[in-house]
C-alpha cells in the first residue's frame, strides 16, 4: 500500500546534514539507493540530486515502521522523518559527506514503488550504452550524470551572466526558418498550410543574427540549438547547442576578448583558472609548425630538419632536398614496439605516395651524425619519441595534381602543405595512441589558441570549383579586395587568385580542439554578391536563397562580427567527460536515433495526406 504525501513537507535535502545537525528532526523524501538489512536494524541509504544520507529503522523503536520498511526495494520513493543522531565513532563514514550522521526514523511513507530497473544508478559497473540511453531517466540519476548536467548549467549560467554584464541581449531566432548555409544538409519541416514548401531547422543563427546588428541591438547572444544533417561522425549531435554572438564595429580583437571573458567565467565556474589573453597563430604558422589548423599545444612544434642531413644522405634517402624534412617529436614516449610502428605505416601511407616516413632508429643507426644533430636541433631529451616525414624524390599524382595559387601572403606552397599535412595526422595519431598512455597530457592543462588569417576559399576537386572555408557571410582582408576582384575572372581555375584570399576568420582552439569559429562579416551587398559570383552563385540563384539578406545590407549595415562556440564541447571538457552524450541529457546516438522516445517513426498516412507528402518505398 503506497502513502500520500499529504501536508508533510521535506526540511532537508539528502546531502546536507552534518555533525553540527544532530539533536533536530528532519523530513528526508528521496530514493532508495541501496538497503542493508541486519536484522533488528535495517539501513537505507536514501538519494537526492545532493547526495545520500543513512536512515536507520530500529525494530527497538518502533516494530511496526521497521517492518515497513522491510518492504523497500532499490529505487522505491519514500519519505523518511525522524531525528539526526550522531554516529557511532567506528561507524563514521569519511567519504561520505553526511557519513557523521544518519536519521534515526520513526516514521516511514512508501510515495512509489519501482520496477526493479534494468540497471541501477548505484551500479559501479557502467552497462551498455544502448539500454542507458533507452532508460535515460534511470542513467540521469547516476551521480557522475547529476554532476554532468549540474555542470552544464553552471557553465551556461556564467556565460549568461557575463555576457549580460557586457551589454549583450540574449535574443531567441526562430527554428523554423530558411536555410541557413554551414556546410551540412539541412533537416526540412514541410508546411502544412502551404503544401510542397519546407522550413528549414537553422545550421545556426548566422543570418538572423546579422539582421539583429542591421537592427540596432549592438550586442547579441543566444544559447542556441542548431540543427546539422551530417553524414555522422563518431561524436557529432544532429542537434547541438552553440554559444552564438554577434557585435557592431568590431576589430577581431573586441570579439577575441569577449570570449576569452566568458571562457573565464565558464572554466571558473567549473573550479579551473584560465590565462588570458589566448596567444594567437596564423593559419600559415599553424600548418608550418603544427601540419593543421588547430594545433595542439601541449606537444612541441615541428622541426625542419633538412639541413641536418648531407645532400648525399638525402639522395640515398630518396628524399626531396626542395622540401622540408619535418622532425616530429613526442616527449616522454618511449621506443615504440614493432607492433605500433606497423600500426602507424599503414595510416601514413594512405595519405598518397609523395611523402616518405621515417624511422628515425633507422637513421640513428645508419647516419648517426645526421640524428644527433636532429635530436638536438628538435630539442630532444632522453625517452622522446622521434619521426621524420618528407617528400619524395619519385613523382607521384599527389606532386602533379592541380595546385592552388600562391599568393604574395601565403607562405607555404601546396607541395610542402602536402608535407605538413601529412606530419600533422602522424603527429595526432602519435599524440593520441601513445602521448596519453604516457601520460603526457595532465588533467586540467589548459592550451588555448587564437588561429587567424584562415584562407577565404578552399579548392573542391569534386565540384571544379571554390567553396567558402568558412560560411559565405565572412569578410576577406581588405588588403584582398584586389585579389578577390582578379579571382572572380576565375571561378573555375584552381591557380585562381581566389585561393590566395585570406577571410577575417578565426577559430578559437583548445587542446587540439577546435571549440569554435567566427568571422568580420561583410557588411557591403556589392562584396557580398561578389563573394556570392566567386562561389559560383548566379545573381537570380543569389537572389532565391538570400535575397531577403542582400536587401537587408542595403539599408546601412554597420561592420559587424562574431563568432560561435560549441557548449556541449566546453562542458564535456570540463565534465571531465569521454563523449557528447555524457553531457545532453537526451542524446541521440550515432545513427541520429533518440532510442529513449524511439525517434525518427513512420507518421500516419493521414498526416503524411494532409502534409501533402509522399514517402517512396
Ligand atoms: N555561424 C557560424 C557557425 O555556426 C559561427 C559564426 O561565424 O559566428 O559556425
């Protein structure tokens, strides 16, 4: 038989009571965690979102509410009354924070009885993901799950409360809307008044919130969920939160210093000071030194090491004496077993034949002057682990392919970008297979880094023709313009001016994550159509997808930017957490699939009939 709560009213929550309480009655209401019954005495640890707290029901006391409470089973809803006593001193609990006390009950109300779950919150042992996702409910009670999400409001909380303090509005957009172009399929809602015509879910604010600045609000945020149709990468949500923002007249500076603000206040709230200013990188020094465009910090740069070898040593090598011979070292690693250099040939090779890995105890062993004047030159100490990629002498379609312009600004040609690159994934897959292992990353190490001057356009093989690097909204440097202008001639050459237009882009990157991207937009319709001609975008097709946005600019669009960062990245992070899906409380798995509700279903013919859609089977 269950009770009614009736009047009764909880004094407490199960993770307050301390020493200092005993002697004063409480009201605890909660689950049942786990029971222990030794006969006369029955003990329930009873659970909150705060924590558990020992009640005791004492046969000595009252024989009827000890028998009572021998009904309880795991995950049963009670309410426990009675008094806080002290424990005895050999039964004190030191890893619990209320393990001085326990409540001594006189009084029990079974609220709800539980089916015995699939699992149990109190389980060490973590069961499959599948069934945790099916019965969210049960896996959200679990602590680590109460503090993950109790995390995410922090975080959100202080990120709110900066930005307000900075003059931001949070300003909502609307979710069905047009496409908004990020580089994924969009997710369609058809219309029901207006058959055969779909909303689009945003890929994010971008247009709305560059309405927002034509609109005089100055300075603009928003918590917002986007939405992405993308082919699913192993930890990618179809829907997601960003921390988006949008200001007037600002230098990429103002929008830099206003995240490592809020980023302040976000690591704060988790317990973790940050540094700022962030140092900053420029595209091309970041694929110099680190072979990508989000270095990771924590290990060392690249080292050129060409000179160390003889022009003979390069010929016997069959390496490229015109390129460079890129040192990658990772400290404290060790030697690697013959296993993990064969794990590692496979991935580098595949990365086309004009590149050479080398084993650098080869080269210690058959040019020892050569290796020592690179270990010194990479700086290494004893225990670090050495690899060395460089070109090839034979050619290879990788060397004849089309190549993108060079422009007076870049520094690095595309053959030696090809080089870079290649280092840049050994680098990580290295980082990750063995760095970790030896414990080369520490907890709470915090590497923040401003990338800038990112390329504007990117060649696309496939589709014979440029892309946006970033989105269509984003600036090119003034000092492009010219470039930009000579390009457009050009829209379906890869030695394209285009290619060497640098965009007004940054991405703000951590630990080898990138954690978000913004941009200076362009706030003049004649450059945005111009960008839109140099994407291969005709006036009419311009005109169909934005028109409502080429118009807006012609009615004084003051200079604006912003940027925006992934939340659920952040607090994964600070979570400590392994995936995504450990910090949304209702995730969907990687097939898009929310297995807790069961969604994506087939809907009715009817609804279908009345949405004036047809499935093809
Ligand atoms: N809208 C961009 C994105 O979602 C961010 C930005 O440029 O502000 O990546």
């Amino acid at each position: 038989m269950l009770d009614f709560l009736g009047d009764l009213k909880r004094t407490h929550m199960c993770g307050v009571l301390r020493a200092a309480d005993a002697g004063k009655r409480a009201v605890l209401m909660g689950w049942v965690n786990r029971r222990r019954d030794h006969g006369n005495l029955l003990f329930i640890d009873l659970r909150d979102r705060t924590g558990v707290t020992q009640v005791v029901f004492n046969t000595d006391r009252d024989r009827v509410v000890h028998a009572k409470a021998e009904t309880l089973r795991n995950e049963y809803v009670i309410a426990a009354i009675g008094t806080v006593k002290l424990r005895d001193a050999n039964t004190i609990n030191p890893n619990m924070p209320t393990g001085e006390v326990e409540l001594a009950a006189d009084e029990l109300r079974i609220l709800n009885e539980s089916k015995l779950p699939p699992f149990l919150p109190s389980d060490t042992a973590l069961t499959n993901e599948e069934t945790r996702l099916k019965y969210r409910y049960i896996d959200l009670r679990r602590d680590v799950m109460q503090f993950n999400i109790e995390t995410r409001h922090k975080v959100a909380k202080a990120i709110r409360d900066y930005l307000s303090a900075q003059g931001f509005f949070e300003i909502e957009t609307p979710f069905m809307t047009r496409s908004t172009p990020e580089g994924a399929r969009d997710y369609l809602v058809p219309s029901r008044v207006q058959p055969g015509t779909f909303y689009a879910l945003p890929q994010s604010p971008q247009m709305f919130k560059q309405i927002l600045m034509i609109s005089g609000f100055d300075k603009y945020f928003q918590i917002v969920r986007c939405f992405r149709d993308e082919d699913l990468r192993a930890d990618r949500q179809p829907e997601f939160t960003q921390i988006d923002l949008e200001m007037t007249y600002p230098q990429p500076e103002s929008v830099w210093a206003v995240v490592e603000g809020f980023l302040t206040a976000a690591f704060a709230a988790a317990g973790y000071e940050i540094k700022t200013p962030f140092p900053r990188m420029d595209y091309d020094e970041a694929i110099r030194l680190y072979g990508i465009d989000k270095p990771d910090l924590r290990l060392p740069p690249f080292t050129d090491v060409r000179e160390c070898f003889s022009a003979e040593n390069l010929q016997e090598l069959a390496i490229n004496p015109n390129l460079p011979v890129i040192a990658i070292r990772i400290p404290k690693v060790g030697e690697l077993s013959r296993k993990e250099r064969d794990d590692i040939k496979p991935l580098f090779h595949s990365k086309g034949g004009a590149r050479v890995y080398e084993d650098f105890k080869r080269i210690a062993n058959k040019y020892p002057a050569a290796a020592e004047a690179i270990s010194k030159k990479a700086g290494a100490e004893p225990g670090d682990l050495i690899v060395l990629v460089a070109g090839s002498t034979e050619k290879s379609s990788a060397q004849s392919g089309p190549q993108s312009a060079v422009s007076p600004h870049r520094k690095v040609t595309p053959q030696e970008l090809a080089i870079y690159n290649s280092a840049g994934l050994l680098r990580l897959a290295l980082a990750q297979k063995y760095a970790e292992r030896h414990q080369c990353f520490q907890r709470g190490d915090f590497r923040f880094l401003w990338v800038t001057n990112f390329p504007m356009f990117e060649w696309d093989e496939h589709e014979k023709q440029w892309m946006a690097a970033h989105h269509p909204f984003t600036s090119p440097h003034e000092q492009d313009m010219k470039l930009l202008e000579e390009g457009v001639e050009a829209l379906h050459d890869p030695l394209s001016p285009l290619g060497a237009v640098r965009a007004l882009a940054y991405d703000v990157v951590l630990n080898g994550t990138e954690l978000g991207s913004g941009s200076i937009r362009i706030h003049r319709q004649d450059v945005q159509r111009r960008i839109f001609r140099a994407l291969g975008m005709s006036e009419e097709e311009a005109k169909a997808r934005f028109g409502f946005f080429l118009e807006a600019l012609e009615y004084g669009t003051p200079p604006h930017g912003g940027i925006a960062l992934g939340l659920d990245r952040i607090v994964m992070i600070l979570a400590g957490a392994e995936s995504l899906r450990e910090v949304i409380p209702f995730p969907k798995t990687a097939r898009a699939v929310d297995l807790m509700v069961d969604a994506p279903t087939p809907v009715s013919e009817a609804q279908l009939r009345e949405l004036g859609v047809a499935v093809k089977k």
